[in-house]
C-alpha cells in the first residue's frame, strides 16, 4: 500500500506527509516540481526515512507519470500541487493555467489510464483525492450564508479559476468514466512552513524584520481560517470515508477581517518577542487594494461534520499562537526561504502599492 501525493513540499502537502508519516508506516511517493514555493527543508525530519520517496518532477509530464504509476502501484493519489497564489495569478496566470489545469488534466488521464488496467477489487479500493480551494465558489456579501458544496462557481482571479477548472475536469472524469474522485474545498491555512508570500506568514516576518505590514485597501475582507493540521486531518477523513463524487468543505467556522488577523499577529509579537522601537502595530501600512479582490469567504463544514465526523482540533487562538511561535523558533527557514526570487516578487508587489 502506497500514497502517490504531488506537491508534497509545499505549504499544506509537506505538513500533510510529515502528518501521514507521524501515524502511518504506509509509504509516500512525493511528486513535486519544486517550484518556487517548494521547499525540501520542509521535510527535514524525514531526512533517512524510507518510507518517503521524493521525485522531483512535474505533474504535466505523462511519461514521469506513467513511470512512477506503474512502478509504485499506489492506491490513492492525493493531489496538492498547484500554483496558490492569488497575487501571482494577477501578475502571471499563464503558470496557473498550465500546472492547475493542464496538470490536473494530465495527472487525471495518467490515473485513468493506470487505474483501468487494476485488478477488480484494487480498481473499487482506489481514490483520486483534488485538493481544492473555497474560492471557485467567489466572493459572499457581508451577511450571506456560508458556501456549501452546492453553492454556484463564481471563480473571480485567474487562480480561483483555474481551481474552477480542475475541479469541473475531476467531476467530469468521475462521471464520464466512473475514475474514484474526491474533492475537498477548503478554506484559508495557516501554520508552520507558510511561505511568506501569504497574508500571516508575510506579516510575521515583516514585523520581526521592522518592516510594513501591508493591507490591502480597507482591510475589512474576511476570511476563514483553518489550521494546517486540520486540514490534514480533513483530508485524511475523506481519503478514508468519504463518498466517491463527493465533494466536502472544510473550515474553521472561523471569519475574521485581515485587520483583526495583522493586530493579532502584532499583540502575540508584542508579548512573546517585544521590539525597542515600540509595539508592532507602528508598521501597519494600508496599501492599494488586490484588483478584483473577493471580499468574504465563509464555510458551511456542516457536510464533513456529520458524515465524517471530523472536528478541528485547534481554535484560531491556539493555532495563531502556535503559528507566531514556529516563526519565532525557526529563523533559519525564514532566512533560507527568503531567497532572491522571493525578494524580487516582494519588490514586484510591494514599491508599486
Ligand atoms: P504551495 O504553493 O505552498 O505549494 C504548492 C506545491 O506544488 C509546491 O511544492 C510546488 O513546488 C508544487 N508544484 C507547483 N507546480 C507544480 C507542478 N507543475 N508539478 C509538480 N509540483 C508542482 O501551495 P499550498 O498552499 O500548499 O496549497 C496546496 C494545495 O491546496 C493547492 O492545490 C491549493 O490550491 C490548495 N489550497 C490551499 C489553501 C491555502 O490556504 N494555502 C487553501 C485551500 C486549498
Ligand atoms: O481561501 C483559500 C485560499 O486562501 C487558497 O486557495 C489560496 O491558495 C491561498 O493563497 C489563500 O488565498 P488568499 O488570497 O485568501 O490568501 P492571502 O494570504 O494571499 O491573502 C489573505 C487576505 O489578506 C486577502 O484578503 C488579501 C490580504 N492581504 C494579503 C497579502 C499577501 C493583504 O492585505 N496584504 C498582503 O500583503
């Protein structure tokens, strides 16, 4: 029994491996390109364990595909890989359409081939779990119920949309050839190994580093946010019991506005690394606002809650200050992330705002 997983060192797939292998002796295969937001000093402590096997690889290589297919013989393939980011997308969507949809394309014709030719009862066992994102379901007025699984696609970024598009090519391959799928829509992570490109690694980081703290526009969008280990976690209950051509949401049943997100993060600062220049809200600088930037996302986790009986273990105050506390005791993969792509992307981003 082995687990195919792609992007396996990025933020949620190495938190999701370093998971897996914590409570299973079942192997992994780590099929991950490496991009920018891949990182192997995220699976350090794997370091000598045969139970994980990296490739270094990219999802829209049949051939790889075929190879390591054929050669582990998995019996589920859980697919992270992806361009993440919403900013990036604005600047540069071509990379999104080509790893989210072409990818997701050529992963899922790669399964359904390797898939056909199994033996009756391994064919009924298998699954292809896409990991996927709340926001191909768009943005919510302040007051609007939270996204179920039978809320409309309203895809409004490139990223967002090339979500939309995975999603629909695993829903399609699901019922067009009967391919096991399942698909979770989660909500905004946070936790160790975030690259800080992202709203609450990026705030940390610049705070610890004496620079702004950038929000975008009047800082009242809203977001969901979930732990990174309870969305392992989540994903873990699908992959178990979860219904083929289902799709679940998962989330925190926790709504907070980006402006209550960065004093947070500039409160726990203040108590656990005091700064001589005074408290941390100094830096908070309001800049120009993401174009089409969705204003709220919420989940409706009704759905995984009462078929799957899955919980999140952490509130948004244990886990923030978890958070806060990883970066604090983990300079040296902060400095080690901080390379200079990632200083030319925050210069891209930041001197024009
Ligand atoms: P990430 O950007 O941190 O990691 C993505 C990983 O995919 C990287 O390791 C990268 O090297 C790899 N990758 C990119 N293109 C590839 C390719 N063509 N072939 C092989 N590997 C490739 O992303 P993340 O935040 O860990 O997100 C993982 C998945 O979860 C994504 O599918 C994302 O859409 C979804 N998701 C993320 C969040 C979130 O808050 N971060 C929330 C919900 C869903
Ligand atoms: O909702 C799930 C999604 O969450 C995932 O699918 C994406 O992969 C993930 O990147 C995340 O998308 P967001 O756009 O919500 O996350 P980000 O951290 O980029 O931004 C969170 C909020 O903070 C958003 O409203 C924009 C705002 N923001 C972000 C940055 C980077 C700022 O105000 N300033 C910033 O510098």
């Amino acid at each position: 029994m082995t687990l195919l997983v792609t992007g396996g060192a990025g933020f949620i797939g190495s938190n999701f491996v370093l998971d897996w292998l914590a409570s299973s002796d079942e192997p992994v295969v780590n099929l991950d390109a490496l991009t920018y937001a891949g990182n192997l000093h995220n699976l350090d402590a794997l370091q000598g364990d045969d139970r994980h096997i990296f490739v270094k690889g990219d999802i829209t290589d049949r051939g790889l595909l075929d190879r390591l297919l054929q050669q582990h013989r998995p019996r589920a393939v859980l697919h992270f890989a992806a361009e993440s980011h919403v900013d990036r997308s604005i600047h540069g969507p071509g990379a999104f359409i080509k790893t989210n949809v072409e990818g997701s394309f050529t992963l899922l014709e790669a399964v359904r081939g390797f898939w056909t030719e199994r033996p009756a009862d391994d064919k009924a066992a298998f699954r292809f779990l896409h990991v996927s994102t709340d926001e191909v379901y768009g943005s919510l007025q302040p007051t609007a119920p939270a996204f179920t699984e039978t809320h409309p696609y309203e895809p409004n970024s490139p990223y967002s949309a090339s979500k939309a598009a995975s999603d629909h090519l695993v829903r399609a391959w699901h019922h067009t050839y009967g391919l096991p799928v399942l698909t979770t829509n989660c909500s905004n992570n946070y936790g160790p190994f975030h690259f800080p490109e992202k709203l609450i690694p990026l705030m940390i980081v610049n705070a610890l580093a004496g620079k702004a703290l950038p929000i975008y526009g009047d800082g009242q969008q809203v977001r969901d946010w979930l732990y990174v280990r309870d969305h392992c976690s989540a994903i873990r209950a699908v992959l178990a019991g979860g219904r083929t051509g289902e799709t679940y949401n998962v989330g925190g049943w926790n709504e907070k506005a980006n402006v209550e997100i960065v004093h947070t993060i500039c409160a726990l600062l203040n108590q656990l690394r005091p700064s001589d220049a005074g408290p941390y809200e100094r830096l908070i600088t309001h800049v120009k606002d993401r174009p089409g930037h969705d204003r709220r996302y919420a989940i409706d986790a009704r759905k995984i809650e009462s078929e799957l009986g899955w919980r999140p273990a952490e509130t948004f105050d244990t886990g923030i200050r978890k958070t806060v506390q990883w970066y604090l005791d983990n300079p040296q993969w902060v400095e080690q992330v901080q390379s200079g792509a990632y200083r030319e992307w925050v210069t891209q981003q930041y001197t024009t705002a």
